[in-house]
C-alpha cells in the first residue's frame, strides 16, 4: 500500500509516492511560503495525482496523506499550532478536511524535524536504534527524540522540537522570535547570519555578507578570511554546546545531524565529536555521533510510517 507524501519547506515543496519504504515518484514546485499554504493546496493536489498516474497505482491502493511541516503541530487532531513566516495561514486551515475532500483519505500531519528523524530511524542512519536524537541544521535548528522506540512529543507536542531554542550563552544580547536570548538557533542560525555579523564589524566584507550562508562562510574560511573563520568557529561551537545538551536531556544511542549546512560535514562532524568527548558527561555509555543518510527524502520516506502510525496498522 502507498501513501502521498508532501514536504513543506520554506523555499520549496517537495511531493511523492511512498511505497513500501521508497519513493516511486516526486516533483518539486516552488512554495511562496510567504504567500500562505491556502492558495498551494491545488496545486498540491494536482503534482500528487499525477505522481500516482505516472506510477501507476490506482486510488484505492493508497492509505493516507502525510505532510511535514516547518512548525509546530497537533499530530493527533491534524492541526498547525503557531503560525510563523511560513505559512502563516496554516493554523486556520483545516487540513483533514482538504485531505478528505481531495483524496477520500487519512491525513497524518508531523512538525519536519520529526520527519527527518523518523524517516533516518526507519530507513537511514538510525536504523535498528531505539534511542535517538538528530540536529539539523538548515535555515533554523531543528530537533527531534526517539525515547525507547517512541517518538517523543510531550503533552503540547512540543517535547523534543524545541532544542534549537535551549539557551548556550546566557549573556548573549542575541534575541531570537521564540522570546528566548541566546538560544543556539538565534546565535547560529542561517537566518540569524545578517544580525551575527554585525558583532564583528570590524573585520566587515561586503563581498562574503552580500547573500550569505554557511556554504560562502565555510568556502571563504577555508581561503584564510578572518571574518569567515570567526563566523565559523561561533557556528561550530553553538552546535557543539547544543549537542552536548541534546545527549544530556536525552541520553541517546545516537545523535544524528543533518541539514543543508552539513554539506561541510567533514569539518563540522569531527569537530562536534571532539568537542563532546570533552565535554559532555560520560559515566554513560558515549553515543555513535553520526550523519544523517537520507537527506531530503527522509521526510518523505516517514510519511509512510506516520500514516500507518495514524490508521494503526
């Protein structure tokens, strides 16, 4: 049995047709995030259907609808919790009814942290681990926990996701739109890049902060620049100290990174590592720390397993 498959993120939409742990068929549109998910749903419908023509399953060979979410979620009444600057009408929609409306089908709704630790659980990195904790590092910090085979959600569905917003530097004056300061997403975040510069000002680049992201800063770093080697070892060490306090919270077998910024893993990983042997405690067992396998497919790929989880298979 198959399931439809939707990725909501930030710049883009990513959909599929997941089928006994693969994605058969996807197709990518552009999001207009800003614009509101009310207007994309169409369009939405229309790129699923003729992923599933071009696969050739029939209707009623489906089992539900998953969808991964860039926020906050009620995954058991299928309804966004908090509107952000993505979606910002997502919390007024009611999805279950579009769901039943478009396909006649189930609908299981997931914060996209969650989903790319569940599909690295189910088919990737994590594999045949029962106590998880992935990091990843995109725009924002996500997070995500998997406490003896469960997924961990808390009473307000915000156990585990949150992670990004535990405070590393008390002192910062760095205030981030979850009301906390210096919380590591505020002071390492993508987004947060163009406010971080500013404190080193004095080594100013027009060149290097002109559209920038960890992929210019970790390039010009590697050339010797003094303002792209600073706004690389804040960022390493801010994820650093969180993965440190991820292992402490949740005393995982394995803490999993992944994002966009890991196209560097092979400085970022060692570092991290190094900096948790030294620092976090360990009259525990020391957790594989590893890199995330599946990319972006591993939302898509735990779409199946959350609508199975949703219909109780």
């Amino acid at each position: 049995m198959a399931v439809y498959a939707i990725d909501l993120g930030g710049t883009r939409i990513k959909m599929g047709i997941v089928n006994n742990g693969k994605v058969i068929a996807c197709d990518v549109i552009e999001a207009k995030s800003r614009e509101g998910l009310s207007s994309r749903l169409d369009n939405i419908e229309r790129v699923l259907k003729k992923l599933a023509d071009q696969s050739e399953i029939s209707s009623e060979k489906f089992l539900g609808v998953g969808l991964a979410f860039p926020s906050l979620v009620d995954n058991k009444t299928g309804c966004v919790l908090c509107d952000s600057d993505k979606y910002s009408d997502a919390e007024s929609l009611n999805l279950n009814f579009w769901c039943r409306k478009a396909f006649s089908l189930p609908f299981a709704i997931e914060n996209d942290a969650r989903m790319a630790m569940i599909g690295e659980w189910q088919f990737g990195t994590g594999r045949n681990y029962n106590n998880i904790v992935m990091m990843t590092l995109g725009t924002g910090i996500g997070t995500s926990a998997l406490i003896e085979g469960k997924v961990l959600r808390g009473v307000h569905s915000r156990a585990g996701c949150l992670g990004g917003h535990l405070t590393i530097n008390y002192n910062s004056e760095q205030k981030c739109y979850c009301g906390n300061i210096g919380c590591a997403e505020a002071e390492s975040g993508t987004h947060f890049l163009p406010k971080i510069v500013k404190k080193y000002s004095k080594l100013e680049n027009k060149e290097l902060t002109e559209n920038l992201d960890y992929k210019k800063i970790f390039s010009y770093a590697e050339t010797g620049d003094r303002l792209a080697t600073k706004l690389k070892n804040n960022a390493m060490k801010a994820w650093a100290a969180l993965a440190v306090n991820l292992i402490h919270a949740y005393d995982p077998e394995m803490l999993i990174i992944g994002g966009g910024v890991m196209k560097s893993a092979n400085i970022i990983l060692p570092f991290i590592k190094e900096y948790v042997k030294k620092h976090a405690n360990f009259s525990m067992d020391f957790p594989e720390i590893k890199l995330s396998e599946l990319g972006d497919s591993a939302a898509l790929l735990a779409c199946e397993w959350l609508v199975q989880e949703k219909i109780k298979i």
